[in-house]
C-alpha cells in the first residue's frame, strides 16, 4: 500500500466524511492501486483515526463502486472493467443527451457566458501538470451543462453518475494528446447552445463521449 496520501481535513465536515474523501481521492488518482487491499487497522493507524470511520469510508466507497467486497479477503479497489465502461458510458451518453436538448431551449444568457468562461477555463487548466485540476475543470463545465436545463432530478441523477465516472475521467485526461480534441468538443457545445443549434450540440456530446470510450477501451485491452 502506497504511502503517499494523508487525511485531507476540513473543519466543515465529519471525520467519516473527511476520511472517505481523503481515500476517494487516492483511489482516483491511483495512490490506492485497483486490485490493492483496504485493510481497516493499516488505513486507521495511517490517517490517525479510528477503525470506525475508516469502514464507514469504505462502505461508502463500495456504494460507489469504488470499492468491492471479496469473500476471505475483505475490501479491495475495485478493477476498471470494460463491461463498466460501457455500462457507465451507455447510461452517460442517453442523459447526456437529453441534458444537452433541454439546455438548447433553456439556457439563458448568463448561463452561456458563465459557460464560454468555463470552457476557458478548463483550456487554461489544461497549461498545467495536475490531472486533478483538469478534471474539476471539466466536471464544472459539464454541471453548468446540466444546471441549465432547470430539471433538478435530471441534475441530481447526472451527479451520482459523474461520481461513478471520476475514475475514467481521470484516466482519459492523463493523455495529453487528448486535451486539443476535449477543448474543441468544449467549444462546439458552447456555440450549439448559443444558437440553439440541438443537432450540433447532440453531435459534439456524442463525439465527446465516443473519444473517451474508445480511448480508455484501449487502455483496458491493453492490459488482458
């Protein structure tokens, strides 16, 4: 088990909280390696915390798939399946869809200016080394996205499902030789909504998504 990360505190949220971030984190960034065991009293005595919040932590995690329970051998870091992937990408790309449709008749003028800012931004993240910036970057561009379809239900299903696809997403922007195409999706979504155009949007969305399944596919082929 790799010893790189430590207990990321916040005054703001429970210890169980701060814990279950704190190994999210390393488990997204690869610091807790898939295949890896969580073993409650190392993790405890590392963080210096309980044994308690720990498998709280990491029942959470298991909820999100993160984290899978072995019998006789406990917690382990879930592996990225090709059948999760495309599971995952299928249930994406049909909400993705229908965000992107409603936020072509409702979006407002504030929310595209907010949104041309973000695609900006998440190109100006993109200058630096932190794969972790890239994908906050990204992950705010895309729930303006979703805000501004004004379908609360529609926003609280795509947060749980980008949760679940942190870690691909993480994976896809280690490539650098990807970032020029994920900037161009970026800014053609931005022009489709400003002009309403649904079929442009729906086509940007579809290539967004088709690039980072095929690229990270490879990556998981490569490894059987």
């Amino acid at each position: 088990m790799t010893d790189s990360f430590k207990l990321q505190m916040n005054e703001y949220l429970p210890l169980r909280d701060v814990v279950f971030q704190t190994l999210r984190q390393a488990i997204l960034r690869g610091e807790l390696k898939p295949g890896e065991r969580l073993m409650e009293i190392h993790l405890a005595q590392k963080l210096g915390v309980s044994r308690t919040p720990v498998r709280e932590a990491i029942r959470k995690l298991e909820l999100e798939g993160l984290v899978e329970m072995i019998p006789r051998k406990g917690a382990i870091v879930s592996e990225i399946t090709v059948s999760d992937l495309e599971n995952v990408l299928e249930v994406r790309m049909a909400l993705e869809e229908l965000a992107v449709k409603r936020a072509c008749k409702r979006i407002t003028r504030r929310q595209l200016e907010e949104l041309e800012q973000l695609s900006a931004d998440f190109e100006r993240a993109l200058q630096g080394d932190d794969v972790g910036v890239y994908a906050q970057a990204d992950v705010r561009f895309h729930d303006a996205i979703y805000l501004a379809t004004g379908n609360i239900r529609l926003v609280q299903i795509l947060n749980n499902l980008r949760e679940q696809m942190y870690r691909y997403r993480m994976e896809y922007l280690k490539d650098h030789q990807a970032h020029k195409y994920l900037v161009q999706d970026h800014e053609e979504i931005v022009w489709a909504l400003q002009h309403r155009d649904e079929r442009t949007a729906l086509e940007a969305t579809k290539r967004h998504i088709a690039r980072q399944k095929e690229h990270i596919l490879g990556l998981l082929n490569g490894k059987e």
